[in-house]
C-alpha cells in the first residue's frame, strides 16, 4: 500500500492497539492500520509539509474566508 502518514497512535500494550492513520495514494479515504499489520515502512524522502505550517494554513484560511468562500477545509496535497 502507497500514501501518505499523517497520524500516528501508540501507547497500547499491543502492537495491534497502536495504528497508523493513513491517505492512500490512490483514494480518497482515511485508513487505519495497526501496527500488528505493518511488515516494512518504506519513506520517500519527499516531506509534503515541508515549507507549510499550521501558521501558513490559519492566513490562507482567513484570506479565504475574507474572500466570502464556504466550507474551508484543510486538504492533502496529492500524492505523486
């Protein structure tokens, strides 16, 4: 399976109490998969929030806002 990590839960007494959360690559969905199921991890290198930040999102929120648009949500990026 391919996607993005963006949430990580441990401090269970089991492997299979602590998860990932995850976006695949090619669906739009979240998943969860325990740690239990994780044979290898393998990272791109590529960090999609390099360069943004929480600081970043709340002035674009704000402008779109300003701007009068509705429903203003925080949104991955696709993956390659």
């Amino acid at each position: 399976m391919e996607g993005y990590i963006f949430d990580r839960r441990s401090g269970g007494t089991t492997l299979a109490q602590c998860v990932v959360r995850l976006f695949p690559k090619d669906k739009d969905e979240r998943i969860t998969i325990p740690y239990s199921d994780i044979a290898r991890l393998v990272f791109s290198g590529k960090d999609t929030a390099a360069g943004k930040s929480f600081e970043t999102w709340v002035k674009k929120y704000h402008e779109k806002k300003a701007a009068g648009e509705k429903n203003i949500r925080l949104e991955p990026e696709k993956l390659d």
